[in-house]
C-alpha cells in the first residue's frame, strides 16, 4: 500500500490488503521509531446483554467514498443528527519506543459501511455497489504531560488500555494517525442508505 499523508511524526504504517474467498484481508505493521511511547486504538468494542464492554465482531469503522473503502482502526465519527451519551473510543495497545505492533483483520465480503452509532434495523438498507481502491487508517495517542492510561480491566482486553483524556465528548482531540491507500479494482461493498457518519480525508478521521 502506497503511503498517505498523516500527522503522526516518528510513527511509519506499513499494510497489505487481500480478497480471499469471502474476506477482505488487511495487515497494518505500526512502528514506533519516535521517543515516546504510543497507545494504537484499534480494539472497537460495544455493549454486551450484560451491559459490560465486549469486542465489537465488527472489528473496525468503515466507510465509502464514491468507489473506496475507508476503514479506520479507531475513533467512530460522532452522529451529527443526535447526541451520544456512551463515546465509542477503541481500546489501545502501547508501543514503545522501538517496538511494533501487527495487526490482522478479515471484513466478510461483500463489505458493508459501519459505524457503532448507527446501529442495524429491520428497515436498515443498503446499496450494492463496486469499490476499486481501499484506504486504511490507523489512530493513535502519544503518550506525554496530560495523556492518562489505564488497563481496559475486561479479561477479553488483557493488555490494551482505556486512554484519556485524548478523546472526550464536547472537547478537543489528540490524537494523530497514520494511513494507507491501494487500488483493489472491482470488489463488492454495500453502502448505506439513510442517516450515517462517514469519515473524511481532509479532517482526522
């Protein structure tokens, strides 16, 4: 995948994407070649039948833009038809200064736009349309004076962190990212129809 323009300084993306038989595959090496450490948020959870947090089989926000495929390995956009009293902020891994991290996911073909926020009804539909190109887009926090992180605290997140308070309702974001694009001519994708949050690259995604 050929590089995109991102904001993160010290922090390089290498990816790969794939179509297998029934999967879009995606690969994302995240290194940190800066001095600090850095939190990636890339576990997407939701709320379970318990009402605790459990991981989202969604894996990852999607959305398209006329024939490419957006993906985003961290923070939903925000609705901008109501307000959200449960933020949707992915747990993260930390990597140090050095380290990498290795991140593998599979997305069911045909693949379809999702956003946390805009849940599936019975009415939901959606478009099937043709996507040629694939971008990814990985979000990350660098750790520094006001960066807070503790443990997820869920056995399912053994390892990743709840990071605060980078992202919070109403108030300024800091977090950066890093991002992909490859051409990938000629794969099915369903867009939604009706109310839903796409990304943009001309903000943060």
């Amino acid at each position: 995948m050929t590089a995109l323009p991102g904001s993160a300084s010290g922090v390089q993306l290498a990816a790969d994407v794939s179509l297998g038989d029934s999967e879009l595959n995606l690969h994302a090496r995240v290194e940190n070649k800066g001095r600090a450490a850095i939190y990636v948020l890339h576990e997407l959870w939701r709320i379970g039948p318990d009402r605790n947090p459990v991981r989202d089989p969604e894996r990852a926000y999607r959305s398209l833009a006329r024939d490419t495929l957006r993906v985003l390995l961290g923070v939903p956009t925000l609705p901008i038809d109501r307000t959200v009293r449960l933020h949707m902020k992915p747990f993260a891994a930390r990597v140090e200064p050095g380290g990498a991290l290795d991140l593998r996911l599979g997305l069911p073909l045909p693949t379809r736009e999702y956003n946390p926020y805009y849940t599936d009804k019975p009415e939901t539909e959606y478009h099937d349309v043709t996507a040629n190109a694939v971008e990814l887009y990985v979000q990350l926090v660098t750790q520094g004076d006001g960066i807070h992180a503790q443990p997820a605290g869920w056995p399912w997140a053994a390892g990743l962190y709840d990071v605060g308070p980078a992202f919070e309702l109403g108030g300024q974001h800091r977090g950066e990212f890093v991002a992909a694009a490859t051409q990938l001519p000629g794969f099915r994708a369903l867009r939604r129809v009706g109310d839903f949050a796409r990304m943009s690259r001309e903000a943060t995604p």
